[in-house]
C-alpha cells in the first residue's frame, strides 16, 4: 500500500502542534515542567546560563506567560520528602532529563552501554560506591563519594576516577539520578529511588520496549522519520526501524522529504494550525538546546533553517552572536535573536530575519517574545540594538 503523501506545510505544522507551545496569555496544555517533560518525554540539559539553563527555556517556552523560571526546576526534581520523582536523568549522546515512568523505555540502551563499557568499573569500586550511596537515603552528591576515595576532585570537565565510575554507573542503570540539592545532582539506587511500578515494567520484552519508545518519540516529534528517531535518543538504526516497525505507527511521504516517515494515529488526527505566521503576540524565543533546534539538521528540513550555535565558535568567526535563539511565529521559524541575562535585565540585541520575511514583522514578533520571556524570568527587557549582535 503506498503511504499517503502530505505537504511540507502539514509536516512543520504537525511537528509545531507536538511540542504544546501556548499563546502566551493562554492555559496551555501543561500546569508545569514535569507535565511538559512528560509530553516531550527528554529535554536536554545544559550548564550554560547566559539567558537562563537549557531545562528552564525549554519548559517555560511551553508554558504560559505567568509561568515562573524558579518554578521549573522544584517540578522537574520534586523533594523527595513531598513525594515520588518526576524524572531521571540519563544520556543520549548529551544529558537529558526524562519523565520517571520512561525509565523502562531505555532499558536497552543501558544494557548496551554495560556491554560495551561495564568493564571499566572495577569490581571493588563499584561495590563500594554501591555501599556509600546506600549510607545516604535521600542520594548522595558526587564530592561526597570521592571524599570516601581519596584527595582527587572533580573540577570543571577535568572528572576525577570515581566521578567518571559514578557517571557510568549511572549509563548502566546502578545508579539513578531523580533529585537535586539545588544544582547539585543526587546518586540514589533504583530500587530505593524509582516507584516499583516503574521498576516491574523494565522486564518488558525487548520489541516491547522499542515499540514504546518509538511511540514515545513520535508523539512528541509530530513527523518523524527513522534517523530522527534515532537521533533524539541515540539508539541504533536498526533498534529505531524495528521500533517503528513494532509501534504501529502510521507511514507517511512528506514533500520534499528523502525518508517516509512516520506519524501517531493520534497525529492523524489532530486539528493542525495553518500554515504562516501567527498573531505577534503569540511568538516565542526558541532555546538553542530545544527539541525543534537540538537536531540541526532536522531544523534545515522542516524549517528551512539553518541554526547554528557559536557560543564555542572564535569570536571574529561568528556569523551572529555567543548566544542566539530562535525566533517562532505560528508554524515558522522566522528570525533569530542575540540575547542574554544581565543581573535584572533581559538585553535583546539584533534580530536577523529569514528570507521572505520581513524586518519590521521579525522585529516585533522579537520584541514580543523576548519581553513573555522576560516576565517569565522576572526580569526587564532592555534593547540594545547592535551592529554584530551583543557578545562577550
């Protein structure tokens, strides 16, 4: 049977209507972070901080205007004495955080990290950073282990023995991490830390567990094809293609896509905003490490646009700024921003518009975005409008 076909158009609605951005002023489809962590099912994380971190721009981008940035991380990583975890953190290829009840869905990608690189944790290290991390109930940060251990720290990316230890038992499913002491992140065990439900549900067959992640995945991409699965979390082609096989998911040929790809029946479905820009009231700031820019190349084909994040590019290399977002409107991605958070201000530099776009039209929809953003973060919006963009 040959797959129906639909317009690019449809495809980069379907993927926008996935990812439950409300109007600003809206009630949106999420209460909180953990409610957008589940509809997304990972968000990636990372340490940079220049307009607020990578957890934090990602959830309030998907909640409403009276959303609060310090509001986000008490939802992603509840205390524990207040009841069960909401996530656990894991990898991809990069540190993610994922809602507790996927733990299951990654299973195999655990086991395949154990295959590949279990023997690298001595027997009697592991052992014993087993034992310490049971000494704590409420989890355990990493200097405290490596105090147990000897002098060598951990500083910045130079990981000392048994932080690079800790950090694999955690690929490997020995460890979890489901809570925080403020930034720092807490080693707990699974047994103890992770609700039985979710532990009994790791026992699935394998085809179970693929399926499940593929379905995870479609409903959050909107339109995906097999390499994008693949990508957004890191597993084999063949582990994707046999997930999608498994999944019962709908194929589709996207104009202009090389790939079929492949939709929820639920996608099918859904009511698909029209193609163009939306009211200028509504645009959003996109984060460079949100699920519609993380895959660079997923964000060329969809959007026509071609991100790229200079924050580590020299600076006399860079085409736009340290620390640009995207700019979305409707359906589209429409121009990006240089940005950044100083002290109580939001500075908003130049905005760059697509091609097709207007200036005038990109540069109000930015003024808009940046200013949802900054109530969001409980700061003032300041322009400050620069030939280069703002930098370092």
């Amino acid at each position: 049977m040959t797959p129906p076909r639909v317009s690019a158009a449809w495809a980069r609605g379907a993927v926008v209507a996935a990812q439950g951005i409300p109007a600003p002023g809206g009630p949106g489809e999420h209460r909180d972070a953990a409610e957008v962590l589940r509809g997304l099912g990972l968000i990636q994380l990372d340490p940079l901080t220049r307009v607020s971190t990578a957890q934090r721009l990602t959830c309030l981008t998907r909640l409403p205007r009276r959303a609060r940035a310090e509001q986000v991380d008490g939802a992603l990583w509840p205390d524990p004495a207040a009841g069960g975890p909401a996530s656990f953190e894991a990898f991809t290829k990069v540190a993610c955080v994922f809602p507790v009840q996927d733990w299951p869905l990654l299973r195999l990608r655990r086991e395949a990290v154990r295959a590949r690189h279990g023997h690298k944790v001595e027997a009697g290290v592991r052992d014993r950073i087993l034992e310490l991390v049971a000494e704590h109930p409420q989890g355990v940060a990493t200097g405290t282990v490596e105090s147990e251990f000897g002098p060598e720290r951990t500083s910045g990316w130079q990981w000392s023995q048994v932080k690079k230890a800790t950090e694999l038992m955690v690929r490997m499913g020995d460890l979890v991490i489901t809570a925080r002491r403020g930034a720092v992140r807490l080693f707990d065990l699974p047994e103890r830390a992770l609700p039985p439900a979710v532990r009994e549900a790791e026992h699935l067959p394998a085809d179970e567990l693929r399926a499940g992640l593929a379905r995870r995945a479609a409903g959050a991409l909107g339109v995906m094809t097999v390499a994008d699965f693949a990508h957004h979390y890191h597993v084999s082609r063949a582990d994707a293609g046999r997930g999608v096989e498994a999944a019962g998911l709908l194929p589709v040929a996207v104009e202009g896509w090389k790939d079929l790809a492949y939709v929820t029946p639920e996608t099918v479905e859904r009511s698909i905003p029209e193609p163009g820009l939306g009211p200028v009231s509504h645009a959003r700031l996109i984060g460079p490490f949100d699920p519609l820019l993380r895959d660079r190349g997923r964000a060329q084909r969809i959007f026509g646009f071609d991100y790229r994040f200079e924050a580590y590019v020299p600076r006399d290399q860079r085409i736009y700024g340290h620390y640009v977002m995207g700019l979305l409107s409707g359906n589209e991605l429409i121009g990006r921003v240089d940005v950044r958070r100083i002290a109580g201000e939001l500075v908003v530099g130049q905005t760059w518009h697509e091609p097709g776009v207007r200036r005038r039209s990109a540069e109000a929809r930015s003024a808009a975005a940046a200013a949802t953003l900054a109530r969001q973060l409980g700061v003032q919006m300041v322009h400050q409008p620069s030939e280069g963009g703002i930098d370092e």
